[in-house]
C-alpha cells in the first residue's frame, strides 16, 4: 500500500506540472506586493515592489484593461541602483538598451500597460508607484471597490495586496475575492487585505478584490447607474468578465482560454485534494507514552541547570508533548520558540542588531536585524527559518515592518515551519531509540511513537527550570550567575514564555553580570529585549492573519469573503496582458 500512496503523490505532481506548465519561462516574478491607499476623493495610489529573476528579453508590464473612468497617472519606478526616467511614449518594440532604466505607459486598444525596461539581468527589486483615479464607483445604493489588479500570463510565486485609507475599514464590510483559489480576501487590522499565503499564483490564476462600502464613506465623482447586487451577481459568474461601456459598465461572456483555466484549476483541485485525504490516511500517526505517562507533576523540585542536553530544539520537542498544570509546558504558544532562535543565532554570530536610519522623508533611527546570506547551519530546519528571514529582508537588513508583512502574508509557511522543527526532533530521537517508532496496518500504513520515559525525566527537569526562573527572585540561596548561563537562561526562558519576568530579575538582582554581557559581544542588554519583542509581534501577525483568512473562508460577506478559482469578472481593470514579450 505504501507503493500506491507513493505512486498516487508521483501522479498528483506530475498531472500538476503537466496541467501548469506549457514551456519553462526563462525570467519570473518571486514576489509581487501591492500597497493601495486611497484618499477621501477615491483616487489610489500604489506602490508595487517587484522582485523579480530574469536573463533575457527586454521589459516587465502590468496591464490594466477596462478602466471606464479612471485613469493611470504619476508613473514612477526605480531599483536598488537609481530611478528610472518615465517617457511620454513607450515603444514596445525597442531594444534592450532603448528601455533600461526607463518607464512608460503603453496604451493599447482597450487599456493601459505600465511598463518599465528590465534594465539589468539577474534577481532584481524595482519600486513602481503609480495613481489611479476614480478607484472607488458610487452605485445607487453603496460605494464599490472592484478591480482585477494582479493578473499576469507568467506565475508569480507569491503575491499580496493591501488596500487602506484615513479612517479604519471596519469589520463589517463585505469583501470578497477572486481568482486564486486559497486567498481569500478579509479585513484586518483596519485594511482590506488579499495574499497566496506565500504559495504560488499560476499563469491561470488572478486576484479580483470586491468590496463594499456605505455611501457616504468617500466624497466621490465616479457614479454608475446600477446597485451593487448587480456587480455581485456578476463576480459570482466566473464565465462573465468587464467590458467597457460608456458609463464604464457593461459585460460580455469570457472567452474559452478563461473557461479552461477555471475547469483546468477545479481539476488539479480535485486530485490535489483526493491526494490529500489519501496521504492524511495513510501518514495518520500518534505518540504514545509509558508507564509514566505525559503529565509532570506539580511537586517537580526546581532544576538549576540547563536542561535537555542545553539543545533548544530538543527542549521544544519536550515541552510541546509533555504537559503540567493542565497545559503543556509552553502553554500552547509554539511562536515562542522563534525568539528562542533568534537569541542562539546572536549568541553564535549568525544574526547582528544594528540601528539604521529609515524613512524616505522623515528620517529616524531603527532597531533592524543584519542577516549573511553566506551563513551555514548545521541544522537543516534552522537554515529553513534563516531563508525566510532573508526573503522578508529583500536586502538582509530586517526591519520589524518587514517581518510583520511577510507574517501576514506568508502565515502559513511562518507557522509550518514550527511543526517542521517538531518533526526534525522526533527524527532524531528515533535515531538515538529514545522513541520507538511502529507502523501498523493492512491497508493503510499508520505510525505510533512510544516515548522512552528517560524524555519524561527531561520534561520534569525543564519544568523544574521554569518553576526556579519564575520564583528566581524569591529564592534566598542564589549563587552568583556567569554570563554564559545567563545567555541560556533567556533562551529557554523566551521558550516557555517567561522571558520578560527572567530579564527583569535578572537585571536589578545582577547588574554586574548584565555589563559583563554588554562587554563581551556586539550587542547589548536592550537588543535581547528587541528580539522578544521583535518576536512576540511577528508572531501574533501570524497568528491573527490566520484566524482572519480562516474566518473569510468560512462565509461570503459580512466582513468577510472568499476566494475561488475562477469569478470576479466584471472587474475594473481586467483582462489579460499580452501574450508575447521578445527581446528585439
């Protein structure tokens, strides 16, 4: 049975690349992010940041067809190395060196093609900000929000798009989205929001935003002589799509290119979420205690040491099967742990905090994390997590805004990444007969793992840490600290969730120690505070992005929506872009 579960995976991808993939595409977009305000008038400004690889062909364009009444304005675009000069009239033909480090706007029959000239080969970032007038259209009954703003021939690898304004979107509009199926489109802290999750967006897919507003939320000029049920009902046809009209409304049925994306989407979704039952089956696996059990008791005397052979890794594996007081020994908050790994990287050199001046008008001084792209790890779960850092960065210089956008928009991977580490563990715990591990099953291949009750002993010596930290302060016959232990006492104290408290204590109780700390490294005392709180905030990003996509993907409206694979057709600014880029 394990050879058909194998064979159905292989199927499943190989039917996926088929179904995907018409011929390997020399350049690609890694990621493409758009930031939308919108002032009181209705007109948007965006800004798009792309990262982008390519080693051949002469340009990048968004196209927006469909406009009706508004208009693209104020193109302006730069990269790392300079801003680009925007011209009056962009020639599609040109060469290579015609468009480097110059933008335009192409118009074409029935729209726009802001474009800007590849410039330089290899992975770049360019910055394209740009305005839109008449964003928002007043219907007869509500104020609207209806563009197709991401839909590109090429995949791009993740995407996400951010829309806000003066006041704070409230919870309760409706908001749907369109396109790519997974990414639904839900308000959040203020601001409508659409992301992938950090997953692909194929050369089928797209991402339509639907929203709807009271009348008097924006003083606007762009009215249309319809209520909004009828865009609704339009959205919800994913055979129906925007035609331009006079008033800039009207439809026309889609053409059969768009039909077979939708049918070629619901069948990879069908076998992809057939494989997925299957492999749920079939990998189905539980732990299993001895004769001790999973619970630590309460009388555990307190554990002065470092416990779990000082491995961090191996002390998360612990404290998340094992439980005390009700709750498992980290009470639940697994994000924790990514604290714990940002204080050993400082401790070991791979991660520095510097202060850097930001701000494009305003200047002031940030706290950033400095990342190497060269650094090894050892550990192969750890280089995981390293790599993502990195790509929030763009640059390797990790501001907290950064991190807390790639939380938001990447939740899912963020969030994985902690059973990744769990799972790296239980791995090598098998390796060293501490857990056993037994598949069972005739047909269906299921794992149980029997924990030694040697780890049961770790569990009560890491739940004897936590008791001596949380009650340092109280306790009379302390002896003196060394820097050294003091470093892994935070460590596992951001661990189980008491770093703050520790810090604290240790600060008023050992000020010799906490200059000692400041002397021996690069960093100080205040910079671990800013992992904790570096940490804590990213995290709950993730974790709120989640409840919120999860929520929107449970109802249609009522500050909530959806997103399916096809639908969201009579959008402002639809339609594809050209088929054809050569390099002339």
């Amino acid at each position: 049975m394990r050879k058909v579960y194998k064979i159905l995976v292989a199927l499943c991808f190989l039917f996926m690349i088929f179904i995907l993939t018409n011929k390997v595409q020399a350049n690609s977009i890694n990621s493409l992010t758009m930031d939308i305000y919108i002032n009181k008038e209705g007109k948007a400004y965006v800004k798009e940041i792309w990262n982008t690889n390519s080693s051949d062909k002469t340009e990048w364009y968004h196209t927006y067809k469909n406009l009706g009444e508004s208009e693209i304005m104020n193109l302006s675009v730069k990269d790392e190395k300079q801003t680009y000069t925007t011209i009056s009239n962009w020639n599609v033909k040109g060469s290579f060196n015609d468009k480097k480090y110059k933008a335009g706007i192409n118009r074409i029959s029935n729209g726009i093609e802001i474009c800007f000239g590849i410039s330089n080969y290899g992975t770049n970032t360019h910055e394209v900000t740009y305005e839109i007038t008449n964003f928002v259209s007043e219907l007869i009954d509500a104020q609207m929000i209806y563009w197709n703003l991401i839909d590109f021939e090429m995949s791009i690898s993740e995407a996400s798009i951010k829309i806000y304004s003066d006041d704070n979107f409230p919870q309760t509009i409706d908001v749907w989205g369109y396109g790519k199926y997974g990414a639904p489109c839900y308000v959040y802290d203020g601001y409508i929001e659409m992301t992938t999750d950090g997953k692909r967006l194929n050369s089928n897919e797209y991402m339509v935003i639907l929203a709807k507003f009271p009348l008097d939320t924006f003083n606007l000029n762009n009215k249309l002589d319809y209520n909004f049920e009828h865009y609704l009902n339009m959205s919800e046809q994913g055979s129906i799509k925007y035609v331009e009209g006079n008033d800039g409304s009207g439809i026309s049925y889609s053409s059969p290119a768009i039909l077979s994306g939708i049918i070629m989407t619901t069948m990879i979704f069908i076998v992809c979420s057939v494989t997925f039952v299957i492999v749920s089956i079939i990998n189905f696996s539980s732990y299993k205690f001895r004769e001790k059990g999973k619970k630590v008791p309460r009388s555990v005397p307190y554990f002065r040491d470092i416990p779990c052979r000082k491995d961090i890794f191996r002390a998360f594996f612990i404290a998340n099967q094992y439980y005390y007081s009700g709750k498992n020994i980290i009470k639940g908050k697994k994000t924790n742990f990514f604290g714990t790994v940002l204080l050993k990287w400082l401790k070991e050199g791979k991660i520095k905090i510097e202060k850097r001046m930001k701000g494009l008008v305003v200047k002031k001084e940030e706290t950033c994390i400095i990342l190497d792209h060269t650094i090894k790890h050892d550990v192969m779960v750890e280089a995981e997590l390293y790599s993502m850092l990195c790509r929030a960065s763009g640059d390797g210089v990790l501001e907290p805004k950064e991190f807390e956008k790639y939380c938001r928009t990447n939740y899912s991977i963020i969030l994985g990444w902690f059973d990744n580490a769990i799972n790296y563990q239980r791995n090598i715990f098998i390796k060293e007969g501490t857990i056993k591990e037994e598949k069972y099953g005739k047909w269906f291949t299921r794992t149980k793992y029997y924990l030694d009750d040697s780890i049961f002993e770790e569990a009560c010596e890491l739940v004897g840490l936590k008791k001596f930290l949380k009650d340092y302060s109280l306790i009379h016959e302390r002896e003196p600290i060394e820097v050294s232990l003091f470093e892994e006492y935070l460590m596992f104290a951001q661990m189980m969730g008491i770093a703050k408290k520790v810090a604290k204590d240790f600060e008023k109780l050992y000020p010799d120690v906490i200059q000692d700390y400041n002397n021996k490294h690069n960093y100080s005392y205040s910079d671990i505070m800013f992992i904790h709180t570096f940490s804590t905030i990213g995290m709950k990003k993730a974790v709120a992005a989640k409840s919120a996509a999860e929520a929107a993907r449970s109802y249609s409206g009522g500050g909530g929506g959806f997103s399916s694979g096809g639908g969201g057709g009579g959008s402002f600014g639809g339609g594809r872009r050209r088929f054809t880029l050569k390099n002339i």
